[in-house]
C-alpha cells in the first residue's frame, strides 16, 4: 500500500488467502483487524507478505511441519544417492523477503518461522516476543539504536483464535 511504513510478515499463504490473492484473510485476518483496531490502525497502512509465496501442500493444520518432515525425507534419500539436497521453500524465497523487508524500518514478525526468516536465529516466538529487536542491514541482531530496521516478534493471530488467553 503507498503510504504504509510498516511490513507484517507471516509463515504462509493458507487456502483462504490463496484463494483471495492476499495474506491474512479468513479467521486470522479477522483477528488481525481486531488487533489493528486496538492500535487504531486499518490494514491499508501496514503491509503484508509471507515467507514463502506459496502454500504448503496438504491440509493447512500443521503444513509447514509436514512440509519440513517430507522435505527432511526427501533430503535423507538424496543424500544416501549421493545428489545435492532440496532448498527449503523458506530459503529460495528469502531473497524476496529481504529485498521487500529492507524498505521498512519497522516490521512486525508473525511468529517464530517469520522472525527466523529476517534474523536466522531459530528460537521460539515466546522467548524473543514483548519489543523490539534492533536489525542491521545485513539481518543481523544488533543492540545499535541507529541500525535501519525495527523488528517486533510476536504471536500470529491464529495464535490468538487457538489460545484465546493471548489475544490481549
């Protein structure tokens, strides 16, 4: 959106959202609207995007855990023949993702797999939730207050339609 200063990034496009051609609609995009309510804001001005642009196959409960096991499988098979490993979906699109994301100073993670995907640092969502993180143009974690990015992890709202005690 023109004007918008702030990119969102979640895991990856569900049936919905497939369907509709944007990120977070259905149930999730809901939550998220009641969650830019709260802060006085409306989807127009913060931007969205995935990690990766296409949705895992399967059902959507639990798909990117099904698509990193299948894709674990099939990497063990390869490498027992000898061939170079499959890249992960998550690793041919985060060239994507940095390009768009180094346009913001400030971005908003949507859980654990997104904030992997700008820092490369694999922790859970609850251990690095609750402020910002401080990003070098290189993605790095920096505790410099003029590095250009402002990350903020925290929950996805699917979090909040599964576990209710978080939507606060």
């Amino acid at each position: 959106h023109g004007g918008a200063e702030v990119l969102a990034v979640a895991e990856s496009p569900g049936p919905e959202e497939v369907l509709r051609g944007r990120p977070l609609v259905g149930r999730s995009g809901t939550e998220w609207q009641l969650g830019l309510a709260v802060i006085r804001k409306q989807r127009p001005d913060i931007d969205l995007t995935n990690v990766i642009e296409c949705k895992p196959p399967g059902q959507p409960s639990g798909a990117w855990s099904r698509m990193n096991k299948k894709l674990d499988q099939i990497n063990k098979k390869r490498s027992n023949q000898g061939l170079e490993p499959w890249l992960h979906p998550a690793t041919c699109c985060r060239p994507r993702l940095l390009d768009l994301a180094s346009k913001y100073k400030n971005i908003i993670t949507l859980g654990r797999v997104a904030t992997h995907a700008l820092t490369n640092k694999n922790r859970s969502i609850h251990a690095v939730r609750g402020g910002p993180m401080r990003v070098t143009a290189d993605w790095e974690i920096t505790q410099d207050e003029s590095a250009p990015h402002r990350l903020m992890p925290t929950v996805h709202p699917a979090y909040g339609l599964r576990a209710p005690a978080w939507r606060p």
